[in-house]
C-alpha cells in the first residue's frame, strides 16, 4: 500500500471519522470497514452516510465526538477478544482434564 501511496493519514479521523485497524481504515460512527485506502473512498463514505448529521459538529465537539467513538470503538473490540481468551481458556482446560 505505501509503494502506491495508500496509507492511512491521521488527519482523516478529524475530517471523516476514520481510524486504522488491522491495516485498514474503519468508520468510527458506522464501524464500516473500507476495502482500498484512499481519501476518496472514506470522503464519500462520509459524504453519503454520515456528513448530513456530523458536518455540523466542529471544534473541540468534533474532537470530543471522535474520542467517545473511539472508546466505544475499543471496547467492542475488547468485548470479542474477552470471548475469544474465555474460549480458548475452556478448550484448554477440557484438554488438560482429558489428557490427566
């Protein structure tokens, strides 16, 4: 992505509310992945789906807005990696009863 000038700016979060993960951009209102790394693509996403009610939002509200997105953001995200540890801790100990 870098040879072909795709990657993610910091400045899109301000602009569309987009952060990366696992190399790429997600939408912080909508959680949408999109697919290719380009301005074009998160400004229309934005544009169509979200400017309507957050082009209004400026200044240090559109800072706060950005940060409470990007907790919710984490703790969904933390929410599967929970259940995923909790999963593999049972498989674990179903393993270790089996094999004593």
């Amino acid at each position: 992505m870098d040879i072909e000038s795709r990657s993610f700016r910091d400045i899109w979060t301000d602009m569309y509310f987009f952060v990366e993960y696992n190399s790429y951009p997600v939408c912080l209102i909508c959680q949408e992945k999109v697919s290719v790394v380009k301005e074009y693509n998160l400004r229309r996403h934005y544009d169509t789906k979200h400017g309507d009610i957050y082009s209004g939002v400026l200044g240090q509200s559109r800072k706060d807005k950005i940060e409470d997105l990007k907790k919710n953001l984490a703790k969904q995200q933390n929410v599967f990696k929970t259940i995923t540890r909790q999963s593999v801790s049972a498989v674990e100990d179903q393993a270790m009863q089996f094999l004593t």
